[in-house]
C-alpha cells in the first residue's frame, strides 16, 4: 500500500523519458569534438563562469549557440503541453 503513494505516475515518467531523448537528439546534434570540450569546460567550472577564462567563456558560448536552444524549448514544449501550440501541428508517430 505504501508502495503507491510513493510512486511515480506513468504518464510523468513517460514525459520525462520522451523529454530526455528530446534533450538527447539537441546534444547529439553537436559535433563529437564540441560535446567534448563542452563537457570539459562545465566540469572545470563547476557551474561558476568566473571560474573560467574570457577565451573560455566565449568557447562556452560558441558551443551552446550551436544546440538550437529555441528549437529544443519549442520541442519540449510540444511534447509537455497538454493543448497544442498555435500555429504548429504535432507530428504523430506511425
């Protein structure tokens, strides 16, 4: 009985699963060599900017600009609203 009310609904962790591989066709949308040294960066800042050099930070920049940032936020966004966008039409699935 206690199991239940601990646990998470489906509908939720479907959502989350389907905004994790929305997530993960952004990041692999980026070249080998950009995911790389992104990483790389992040974990030498350890989420502080200040942490990182000018050069650095620009780099920093450079590769998130590449990640289509507005076309992940309007895909997410597709996929977690319940009512539809205007003007777009989700694609369905076969």
């Amino acid at each position: 009985m206690r199991l239940r009310k601990r646990a998470i609904p489906i509908g939720w962790a479907l959502l989350a699963a389907e905004a994790a591989m929305v997530a993960g066709r952004h990041w692999g949308s980026l070249h080998p060599s950009s995911r790389r040294r992104l990483r790389e960066l992040v974990a030498k800042s350890k989420g502080r900017p200040h942490r990182l050099t000018r050069e650095e930070r620009h780099e920093v920049i450079d590769h998130v600009r590449q990640l289509d940032l507005k076309g992940l936020v309007v895909e997410l966004a597709d996929v977690l609203s319940p009512i539809g966008l205007p003007g777009r039409r989700r694609r369905r699935r076969h």
